[in-house]
C-alpha cells in the first residue's frame, strides 16, 4: 500500500495577495520617502524658528545704545532728535514728566559730568564691538547650505536681524486717558524713542509649501536704567 505524504505548498490565491501588497508598498515608497523628507525640512524650519526666537530675546538683553554702554554709571536717558516731545526733558529737571526722583531715571550721567547725552545717529557695530542692540543689525546666522544631492538639507536656511529707529507718537498725544499706539507704523526720523528689532527667517527649497519668510518683531525704549531703593540699616 502506497503513503502519500502531502507537502504544504503556497496556494495561488495566497501568491496573487502577496503579489499586490508588494505592489502597493513599492508604488508607496517614493510617497513615504518624500513625506520623511518634508518631515525632517520642517523640523530643520522648526528650530530656525526657536534660533530666531532667541535671536530677538538675545539682542533685547543688550544696552539701548552705544552711549549706555559705560558700565561705571546707572545708562541715562538720551536726547533724541525726532522723538516725540511728550518724551523730552522736563525744563531743567534732567527727567520726563511724570517720573519720580526715586526712580533714578534721568538724562544725565550720575557724576553729572556728561550730561547731553544723544542716541546713536548712525546704527551699526562701532569698531566691531557687539555690545548694544542696534550692533547686530545687518548681521545673519549660519546657513543651512544647499546640497548636492537631494537631501532634506537641500534648502537655505537664513536668520537676519535689522535694527531701526521707530516713530514713538500716537494719535492725539499722550496726554490723554485711553492712547493707540501701533509699532513699527512709521518711521520717527533720524533717531526717536523706539529702536525696533526685526528677524527675519527664510527658507528656500524646490518645494513651494516649505518655502518659508517668517518675521518676528520686537520693540525697546529709550527709558534709562534704574537704581533698586536701598534701605539704610
């Protein structure tokens, strides 16, 4: 009597599913693999943005001016030519109107030997030096460099930072209860009360939804140092 011995072999069905989910995986390949690139140029667009971000917040850190860089002395206000007049020096009193003797906030140097002092004329780094906020203007980050091959890293990457003066004035004047002021509105003049900095982040890449121009804005003021009160024991 004959045994047949019955070996599992692959049924025809079982090899035509096979078939079409190969198919479907080799069709979605160059999908996935695309998707996993915008992926990671998003992620790099990410952390230019958080670069950017600590970028402004760096460079609000730094003395308003040039002339309230002398570490020696509490910075004093500084004369502007185009500012507001709400903001210039109340008579002889070396302070603005509304401010407090207490506060220390004034337009002289302490040793009240190099008083008169005016806000920068001319933005920019003087002699090299990065040590107040209209000194980055015009400066960049490192790029992310353009690829030779078709990587997630073939895009440019850049950070920018401007400074400029701002126009400090709002309709009707401050001398009101309830006042509007729109930064950034309208230039001030040679120099105001206002430096605005601006960073702006773009990106370049063949594809257009990654191509990326994002501004952040931030403002500071001509206001002086202040002194805490100390209290004598």
């Amino acid at each position: 009597m004959k045994i047949k011995i019955l070996r599992p072999a692959i049924a025809m069905i079982e090899l035509i599913f096979a078939i079409v989910v190969m198919g479907i995986v080799l069709m979605s390949a160059p999908m996935l693999i695309s998707t996993a690139t915008q992926s990671t140029f998003v992620a790099l667009q990410q952390e230019g943005i958080n670069e950017a971000a600590s970028r402004v917040n760096m460079v609000m850190g730094y003395a308003w001016d040039e002339q309230n860089t002398q570490e020696n002395y509490l910075f004093p206000i500084l004369h502007v030519t185009s500012g507001d007049s709400a903001f210039d020096e109340s008579g002889t009193t070396a302070r603005r109107v509304g401010t407090p003797m207490a506060s220390q906030r004034t337009f002289i140097l302490s040793d009240v030997e190099n008083s008169d002092l005016n806000a920068s004329t001319t933005l920019g780094s003087e002699g090299g030096d990065l040590d107040d906020i209209d000194d980055f203007g015009g400066t960049s980050l490192a790029n992310i460099e353009a690829a030779t091959i078709d990587y997630a890293e073939k895009a440019t990457v850049n950070i920018a930072t401007s400074i400029a003066y701002t126009g400090d004035g709002v309709a009707g004047g401050y001398n009101q209860s309830t006042v509007t002021f729109v930064p950034f509105a309208a230039p001030g003049g040679t120099t105001t009360n206002i430096k605005s900095i601006t960073v702006n982040l773009t990106s370049t890449s063949g594809i257009g939804e990654l191509q990326k121009d994002i501004m952040l804005r931030a403002f500071t003021c001509n206001i002086g140092g202040y002194k805490l009160e100390e209290r004598s024991f």
